[in-house]
C-alpha cells in the first residue's frame, strides 16, 4: 500500500477540473489525464521494481590515475561559514591577471551523464566573451562523487587543453546533503583570496545540467544588463524544457514554453542555475549552508526592496535580480509526477529556511505575492490560446495539482520523505544502459532465464540454442527479450510472474518497440531530415534494408531525385544486441569516420550527412532527449545513398570482377590503414605527434579506444573474445559427439599439434606486436567496403561502431576467415580454392602491408614491424576462428560432405602451419 496520497492528488484535481470545462474541452482534458495516469502508475511500478533491483557494479571508478595527470595536493579551508572543508585541487590555470574577468562557478554532483554537454556549451558562450575584451576562468568543484564525474571533467580539459579551468573535489562525506553551497562558498573564498575585486570582474554560476541550445553570447548580454542597470544586482538567463507533447513532462513543462515567455517580458529570478553577478555583490558573509542557493540569492536582493512592493510590481524593469529573455537556456522538467512532487516540497522548505536566514515569514508572503503578480502574466498569456489548446487545460490543472499537494503537505498527510520510495533511481529510463547491468548480474539474470523457463515462454528453438555453453549473456538476451515480446499479454496478466526484473524488461522492450514504430513513420523521418537541414519533398520513398547490420535498422531515403541512406541505432539492436548505448553508438561512428578519412583520405570512407562530430559529441555526452522524435534523432545516421555510383563488394559479381579480384582489393584496404597506422599505440600512450589532427581525433575516443594498453589486449585475446569463449566451450561435455571438432583435432594431433599450446604461443607474439599496434576496424569485411563501378580504385569504407588498436595480424586473420567463410557458403569452393584464395590474400595484404612501411606512416617516418611469424601467425587466427565457428555451427549451414571436408582440411593446413 502506498502511504502518500499522490495518485488521490491527480484524481482530486482532475475532479474540480472536469466540473470548470466544457464537453470539448473535457475531451482534451481527458486524454491529458489518462496519459498522466497511466504514466504515473507505470513509474511507481518501475520505482518498486528497482528499489528490488541489485544495482549494477559494471561502472568502472576512478579509469585514470590522476597521480599521472597533475599534481594533487591536500589542503584545508576555513570557509566562510565557519566550517572546515577537506578538498583536492587539480589545478591547471593561474588566476587571470586582467581587469576584466568573468569567474565561472559550477559545482557538480553525481554529473557524469550530463556534465560534458554542459561544458561544451558553456565553452561557446564563455568564447564570446573572450573576443569583448573579458578574460574567463571555469572552477569546477565535485561534491564527493564516486561515478567518474571527475574522468568527464578531465576528458574535457584533454579535448580543450587551451581552456582555462580549476577543479576542486570536496571530501568531506557530509556534505552531501548541501553540497552545492559548500562549493560556492569554497570557489567564492578562493576567488576572493587570489583575485582583487573590481567594476568589471564577475562571478557566474553554471549549473551542470543545462543545456544551451544556440550560442546567444548570452553572459555577455547579461554583464551588459548589469552595467546598464545600476538597480540590477543579479541577473538569469531564461530557461525552457523539453518539447514533449504528452504526460507529465508537457504538464510540468508549459510555462517553460520559450514562444510564451518570450510575450511576458522581465520576470524575477527563479532558477540560479545560468546566474550572473558582479564579484562585489555576492554575499560577502557566504551563503548559510541549510538553504537553496535560488532561493537565497532571490531574497537576498529582493529583502531591503520588498517592503515597496508595488512599485516592483508596476515596474518589474527595476526588479534587483531577474530573468534576461535574451540568454536562453535548456533545464529539463521532472518528467515523473513523484519526482516533481518531491522537488515541489524540498523547494517550498529551502524557500522557508531562506527566508527564516533574511527576514522571517513576512518576506516569503511578500516574496510569494509579487512572484504570483508577476508571473500572472504567463497565466494571462496562456490563457489567450483557444479553449481546447492543451496548454491552457494543462496549466489549469497544474495550478490545482499544486494546490493539492499544498494542502496534503499543510496538513500533515505528505512529506518528502513518504514521497522517497517512490522515486525511481534513474536506471530503466535508459533502456541499454539497464540491460547490460542486468547481463553483468549473473544471478539475477540466470534467476530471470529460469523463471521463463519454468513457466514455458521459451520455444523448442531457443531452449536448444540457450543450452550451448558458448553463448554468452548478450545472446541469451535476445531470446529473453523475444519471448516477452512473444508473451506479452499472457505476462501481464499473470502480474509479470511476480518478478520486478521481468516487469521492467516488459516496460523496456515496449518502449524501444514504440520507437521503432515512430521511426517508421513518414513525418517522423521529414521531422529528422530537418535537424539535417534537409527538406524532403512532397513525395518519398521508403526502403527498409535489413541486411546491412545484425544491431541496427536501415532505410533508404528517396524525395525529388535525392537519395540518402539513414541508419538507426536502437538501444536493444535488430538481431543482436547493441554493443553501446544508441548515442555513443552514433558518436564513435562519426568519429571513426573522421579517424579513418584522416588517415586515408576523407574520399576513402562514406560521409555522414548528419550527425557532425560536434553535435554527435553533445549528444554522446549530454542527456537523452525526452521527446520521442528527438531521442530518435540522437540515435540517427544519414548518408548519402551512393549505390548508383558504387557496389558493395560483396557483390563482386556485378563490378565485373571475380572472387581473386576482390580478395586484391579487400586486403589492400586492410593493409593500407594497418601499414599506415603502424605504432599507433606507442605514439598514442607516450602522446608523440598530438599536435597532429589525427592524434587529436584520437584524442576525443580517449579512454574509450578500445585495447589501448598491451594488457588489455591479452586479456581479451587470450579470455573473453567471441572466438576463444567458442573453441574453449568445444570441449564442453555439450559437445562430446561435435564430429566437426574432434576430427580437426585428431588430424592436428597426429601432425603432433597441439592446438592449445599453439594458441598460446601465438597470443604471445600477438601481444609483442601490439606494442607496434595499428588502428582497426575489427570488422571488416567484403560488405564493409563500397567500389566504384567505373573505377574499381575508387573504394569507400564504411559501418564502424568502435575505435580499436591492435596487432594487425589479427585483423587480417580475421578477415581470411571471414573471405574463406563467404567463398565456401555462396561459392562452393572446394579446399585446394580456398587455400588458394587464401594464398591470394596474404600475397596482397602482405607486399601492400610493406609497401606502407616504406613510404612512412602518419608519423612521417618509415615503420618497421619487428616480430617474426606474421603470415604464420595471421594464418593461424583465420583458422582458429574457422574451426570455432563452424564446430559450433556447421549443422547450421546445411553443408553437403564435400564442403564439410574441405573446411576441415582449411582448418587443418591454417593451423598446423
């Protein structure tokens, strides 16, 4: 039973709403409300489900040594307001020593998803400043956070090396609870001790979870306001939210609307969060830790004028602290009904401690009735739409939700902390990001596997396919996900069997389902094509083209004789499950494009229209849209179409060239971005040649390259990659009668190899050569790869997920594997043709591979590879994978005996050699 009233509160309001509308107007208002409720009803369902939980242990704390990136040193203040305060300072800028000078204030908690965005953004406004003649300095202070916000932080300096900025982390673990006003008292005392005060030096607090959405040089605007305003002591930028159109985010997000607010005019100041005030008046006596800085801030210029409070109310123009229309912000909006509440009440007793601190009850009665005056003018606004506007109903209904969540509160019936448990922690709401967590908690996902299995969700095929030992969780995923799909109704009402876990993959999957339905729809893909600044004309065409990627869903695009390619990355993946999360899928794509074209040559690999790097860079590290159109567009590549011009190699067939031909081209690529890429991972980790654009892209991947240290690739090379968890799984007692294996293996033991052994030594010489280590691709293959059709040197390279160095023999054993696959499968090609075409490649790969050591490599200088065996040992990996892949799968390809033995003698002559 659920102590607080909260679902009473809506039903209670709706009520007296329902008796003041009209039929019509009913209608609207009742749509409104089942969507509020329902939703409602859906977040304390997933609050339970998570509070059930096991939280997940799969983010990694502390990646960096920051011993290794600056000197840190342990220091003791005596603040302000009297408290001593433990903090680490990394600092990297001396204080400036101009007259003119805006000292930037952001005091972070728990901002590891957001705190990127923020900076980039606040970046391009705090440039403007530097072309007026004003010096800046951002001060970063961490309030006790362990979820590698610090690493964000950091990674920004290293994308910004130029950037003048100061990190500071609080230590001290009570703080948690006011850590926001600890961190301006503690920026304030140290500004104020290196810094001598003057007319032009100021102070602007920048919380870390806004957003600008269009670079309005807005603290210059509000430095300007403040110089030509001698009443103005503080002044705001102007906030909106998110566009969402149902639920309760549009609800609590109406009178945030910027087309409204930019009709009212000057407002008092509400939200500290984009604030900016002359260093000579911010409260010299500190701010007292048990407030809010918004509130605080307000009454602490609005307590002397108060008490005239007609006259702010005729002329809000001269208000000491307002809102600047021209300074346009994003904070998003609660979009949880409980959520809001519990904000609604911490925000009324800060409001109640604030002015207890300044001046008692009568200035929060005269605070209150001239913000109600004046905000009266976005009601009056709102008002003027059309009866049956949303809008207007909403704020209707706003107004009485607020005042029965006054009521509840006066009364008694609700607190904060009833209002707790109903909280959800955040981890569904991003549908990857809770999955993987859940595929790192073996028991809770084995209990999750067993109980629909128990209760018969599984068909015949996939309890087959889940009892190989090979497989691993993100497979497994899959079959979960498809027979609660399948299942759905069934498990709704059986009360999701009783289990949180499957409740919450239910609301996950259905939620990714309905974006996928959206993304199908023709004015959702013209409201896409438009953030691309492209206007798709009266008639398209849509072709779906699953075959492109086994994660992603594909369309081509056609309007006015202009075709485009868009692909989407969805946060559960089409047939297998998405390596990263959609945005930071998006993101490294773009980024590898541009990593690669450096390194080729920009006409080498296919153009993205859509996302840039930077957008895809704000997306990545900022928060998710709420909006579903917008979540889909952070999710989006568009490219051009270019199948007129060019044919995936695959189809090697239709550019008149045969398999020989192709394996030419396919292994040149390969050996051209390894030969010219050649001791990456040496220049990278001793960060010779940063100054290069190349290195600086890589730069941006940082600690997300994926094997950027030699340990990292032998752990994964000889454990946890998808070929050795097949082959060391084929000595599972599951496999006692893989005639497949053992005969392989028998041939390899009369020829007294023992393959195991062999492995080893190969890994070892693998890792040798990675200290040597060249950029990869890590799957690339003949369909990676576009030709053009009237010039077969003319080739693009394309669908890239991740950044990767490693010894590039691997890679192209990888691809020999991937080249005999193909041959065998749609060729026929018996062994002595397939050894053949193997020979074909080496020979290639390998003189094109030399060819690049010789005319040096992005370093500028001629490479050499030290390390013996590299045909032996690539030769190797393409037969180790062959042999892992087709024992565990051969009865799937429906081989005949002729190509059965042929792939068994592959195996055999790869690695026996």
């Amino acid at each position: 039973m659920l102590t607080p009233p909260l679902e009473e509160i809506l039903s209670n309001s709706a009520v007296k709403l329902r008796e003041q509308l009209l039929i019509p107007e009913i209608e609207v208002f009742d749509e409104i409300y089942t969507k509020v409720l329902s939703e409602f009803r859906a977040d304390i369902k997933l609050a339970q489900a998570e509070n059930k939980l096991a939280k997940s242990s799969a983010l990694q704390i502390r990646q960096l040594k920051l011993s290794d990136l600056s000197e840190s040193k342990e220091e003791i203040l005596e603040t302000i307001v009297g408290e001593e305060v433990n903090y680490t300072s990394f600092e990297y800028s001396d204080p400036p020593e101009g007259e003119k000078l805006v000292s930037v204030f952001m005091p972070v908690k728990n901002g590891r998803g957001k705190i990127l965005r923020s900076l980039f953004g606040l970046k391009k406004e705090l440039d403007a400043l530097d072309k007026n003649g004003f010096e800046y300095i951002i001060n970063i202070c961490i309030n006790n956070t362990q979820d590698g916000t610090l690493e964000r932080v950091l990674k920004f300096k290293q994308l910004f090396p130029q950037a003048p900025l100061n990190i500071y982390e609080l230590d001290k673990e009570s703080l948690r609870a006011t850590g926001k006003i600890y961190s301006l008292n503690l920026l304030y005392t140290l500004l104020k001790n290196n810094i001598s005060s003057g007319e032009n030096v100021y102070i602007h607090v920048a919380d870390d979870d806004i957003g600008y959405p269009k670079p309005t040089s807005g603290i210059l605007s509000n430095i300007q306001e403040l110089q030509n305003n001698d009443s103005l002591k503080a002044i705001c930028g102007t906030y909106t939210t998110s566009k969402s159109t149902e639920g309760f985010h549009f609800l609590n997000s109406i009178r945030k609307d910027r087309g409204i607010l930019a009709k009212v005019g000057p407002l008092p100041q509400v939200y500290g969060g984009a604030l900016t005030i002359n260093f000579q008046d911010f409260p010299a006596e500190g701010l007292p830790p048990d407030t809010s800085f918004d509130c605080f801030i307000t009454l602490y210029y609005l307590k002397d004028k108060i008490t005239n409070i007609g006259a702010l109310i005729e002329n809000p123009e001269d208000l000491p602290i307002r809102t600047n229309p021209e300074f346009l912000i994003e904070h998003p909006e609660e979009p949880a009904f409980a959520k809001f509440v519990w904000r609604f009440l911490r925000d009324v007793d800060w409001r109640k401690k604030s002015a207890e601190q300044l001046g008692g009850d009568k200035l929060e009665t005269e605070f209150l009735k001239l913000r109600r005056t004046l905000y009266d003018k976005i009601t009056q606004t709102i008002e003027e739409l059309p009866n049956t506007d949303p809008r207007k109903i909403g704020q209707k209904w706003l107004r009485l939700i607020r005042d029965e969540v006054y009521s509840q509160r006066d009364s008694g019936e609700l607190t904060r902390e009833l209002v707790v448990p109903l909280l959800q922690d955040g981890s569904s709401a991003d549908e990857q990001a809770f999955c993987h967590s859940l595929i790192k908690d073996i028991p809770r996902f084995n209990s999750t596997l067993e109980l629909l299995a128990q209760n018969s969700y599984f068909d015949t095929n996939s309890l087959t396919e889940l009892s190989k030992p090979e497989l691993t969780e993100k497979v497994k995923f899959k079959h979960i996900e498809r027979a609660i799909n399948k299942n759905k109704d069934h498990l709704r009402e059986n009360n999701w069997l009783g289990d949180p876990t499957i409740y919450l993959l239910d609301s996950i999957i259905e939620r990714t389902l309905s974006q996928r339905e959206l993304l199908c729809k023709e004015t959702t893909l013209r409201a896409i094509f438009e953030r691309a600044d492209i206007n798709l004309g009266k008639d398209i065409n849509i072709e779906r083209h699953e075959a492109l990627g086994n994660c992603n869903f594909s369309f081509f695009i056609e309007s006015d004789g202009q075709k485009y390619f868009l692909r989407y990355h969805d946060p559960l993946g089409f047939r297998w499950f998405q390596r990263h999360t959609p945005r930071k899928t998006t993101y490294f794509s773009v980024l590898c494009e541009e990593i690669f074209g450096e390194l080729l040559g920009k006409e080498a690999v296919i153009g993205t229209i859509f996302p840039s790097l930077e957008t895809a860079a704000d997306n990545y590290f900022g928060l998710e849209e709420t909006n579903p159109i917008e979540k889909i567009a952070q999710r989006v590549l568009i490219q051009k179409d270019i199948r007129k011009d060019y044919t995936e190699l695959i189809n090697y067939c239709e550019l008149g060239l045969d398999l020989h031909q192709a394996t030419e081209i396919y292994a040149s690529i390969l050996a051209e971005y390894h030969g010219k890429s050649l001791g990456i991972t040496k220049y990278f980790r001793n960060s010779e040649h940063s100054d290069k654009k190349f290195m600086k892209l890589l730069n941006l991947a940082g600690e997300d390259i994926r094997f950027s240290n030699a340990a990292s690739y032998q752990t994964w090379l000889c454990g946890p990659n998808w070929v050795t968890r097949i082959f060391n799984s084929l000595e599972d007692e599951f496999h006692r009668d893989n005639q497949f294996y053992h005969c392989v293996k028998s041939m390899l033991n009369e020829a007294d190899v023992d393959i195991s052994n062999k492995f080893s030594e190969v890994c070892t010489r693998s890792v040798k050569r990675f200290e040597e280590g060249s950029l990869g691709h890590l799957d690339f293959k003949l369909n990676n790869l576009f030709v053009n059709q009237n010039n077969t040197l003319d080739r693009k390279i394309y669908d890239f997920d991740h950044i990767t160095f490693l010894d590039p023999m691997y890679e192209a054993g990888h691809s020999i594997y991937s080249l005999v696959k193909h041959a065998l499968l749609a060729e026929n090609a018996n062994a002595n043709e397939l050894l053949e075409l193997t020979e074909t490649f080496n020979n290639t790969y390998y003189s094109q591979f030399q060819h690049q050591l010789e005319i040096g490599n992005f370093a500028g200088k001629k490479q050499i590879i030290t390390s013996a065996n590299l045909l032996a040992d690539s030769n190797f990996f393409a037969g180790i994978t062959l042999l892992s892949v087709f024992a565990s799968e051969y009865k799937n390809y429906n081989l005949s005996p002729g190509q059965l033995e042929s792939i068994k003698q592959v195996c055999y002559a790869l690695l026996k050699q």
